[in-house]
C-alpha cells in the first residue's frame, strides 16, 4: 500500500476586522490570511474502515474519535461515494485552540490527501469545505488571501514575500474562539484595507480573557530585525515577520522556554 501524506499548514491573520454579528449568530469579518510552511503532518493509507491515530506533542489534546479530520474524510467520503476507508495518522505539532488554523487546516490537509488517495475531482473538496467550517476553505487552498463574509468568501491575493522569516509565539494558553468573540465590544471600527495599517479587532478581547498575550506581543515588538506584530485569528498565538534569517533564530533562542515557539517561513 502506498502512504501519502499532507501538510496541515499553520495560517496566519495579517489583519482581522470584526464589522458585526450576523442573524445566524456568527460575524461578518473581512480579514487577509497567509500560511507558513510548518503545521502539522497528515499521512493516510488505504483501508477497509476510517482509523486515526494521534502523534506529536499536542496528540494528548484531541480525542482521535471526534476530530474534524475524521469528520472531513466522512462528508467527502459520502459526497464522491467511493468505497472503502484511511488509516490515518496526524502528527499534531501546533497547539489547539490557537488562532493558527489547527483543525481546519487538519480538515482541509485530510480534504487534499484523500482527494488524492481516492482519485477524485479537487472540485468536490472545495464544494464541502464550508460545511465543516469557516476557516476551512481557505485552508484547503492554503494560499495568501483575503476573506470577507464569515471568512469563507475568498479572494487570492499576492504579497511576494514567500519566503519572508516568521516567529510564532504562544503563551501555551488555548483560547475558545467563541469565548473571544462573546468578549468582543461589538464596535465597528471600520473595514480593512492594506493589511499593513488594519488590525486584530480580537486582539483586545483576547487580552482580556488571557493577559499574557499583551506579553507576548511586547516581547515580539522588542526584537531585533521584527517588522511587523500581530496576534492571528482568535488567538492566543502572536507572530513577527522579520527582516532575516539570523534575526528569526536569534530571536528564536530568546524566546521564554514556558511559551511555545515556531521559527519558520511564510509559503
């Protein structure tokens, strides 16, 4: 049997405006993303039944039968109507509830793989992306884009700066998204631009409920070679886009060893 295997790529909020709260209860955001190279890692084979074992340092932080890889791989399992199943195995490298994808980039890795794995039209990922979350679709793509509606209406934008060194920092804190935007004031504080000057209109909500975010951005802000501070999504991961290589790993070897840390590159 042939393995494959899918990254599930860490993705980052450049910018994320809240403009308000829609009848069905979720937001209407407008937000651009851009995805690094490292997440997780997402192998699969073929099977006759749907098996998924857990790995790497967050593994202890899921349960590997309700999980949103298994629950991607079953919608688009019935919606191709193929035969047979995956034994699955997700190394699960980024921490949870972190505003850095998690499992919506696990769902759109498990959506890429077995379209792959069961030789079937890409189209069909897309087209059940959105039931298994907003975020889900643009990580199925995994490319820099800008999302208005909930999230999930996507425009493919280009930055060039593939390649550009990145600091992902979190206080090891797991934030609830929905816990964050229950905080946010409900102000509009009108819509997104260039990404340069926007902001994280979650960013002070998310302070409230964990304060040692506010800590984690100072400290980003006050490294050498750091051009550019946020905290993506929900958070509680914040990150720096930095001039150099050496900036990144020097910055990285200062990096308190209580919070987690990723160096690594936007795609």
């Amino acid at each position: 049997m042939s393995t494959l295997t899918e990254r599930a790529y860490a993705k980052l909020n450049l910018a994320l405006h809240v403009r308000g709260k829609l009848p069905d209860g979720r937001h209407a955001i407008e937000t651009v993303f851009a995805f690094c190279e490292d997440g997780d890692e997402l192998t699969a084979e073929p099977a006759d039944e749907f098996s998924l074992t857990l790995t790497g340092p967050f593994a202890g932080d899921l349960k590997p039968d309700d999980n949103l890889v298994l629950k991607a791989v079953r919608v688009l399992h019935d919606a191709a109507d193929v035969e047979g199943g995956a034994t699955m195995c997700l190394d699960k490298r980024l921490p949870i509830a972190s505003g850095i994808g998690g499992g919506s980039a696990d769902a759109g890795a498990a959506l890429r793989l077995l379209t792959k794995m069961w030789k079937i039209d890409p189209g069909l990922g897309e087209e059940v992306a959105p039931s298994l979350g907003a975020d889900v679709p643009v990580c199925l793509l995994s490319q820099s884009s800008r999302g208005d509606g909930v999230g999930d209406q996507l425009e493919p934008m280009e930055f060039g700066f593939t390649g550009t060194p990145v600091l992902l920092v979190n206080p090891r804190l797991p934030l609830s998204t929905g816990a964050v935007f229950a905080q946010w004031d409900g102000v509009d504080r009108g819509p997104l631009g260039d990404w340069h000057d926007g902001r994280n209109d979650l960013e002070a909500p998310a302070i409230d409920l964990a304060p040692a975010i506010a800590d984690v951005l100072e400290w980003l802000r006050g490294q050498p070679g750091a051009t550019f501070v946020r905290m993506s999504g929900s958070g509680a991961t914040c990150f720096a886009l930095l001039d150099n290589l050496d900036a990144r790993e020097e910055a990285a070897k200062a990096c308190p060893a209580h919070w987690w840390h990723l160096a690594t590159r936007l795609r």
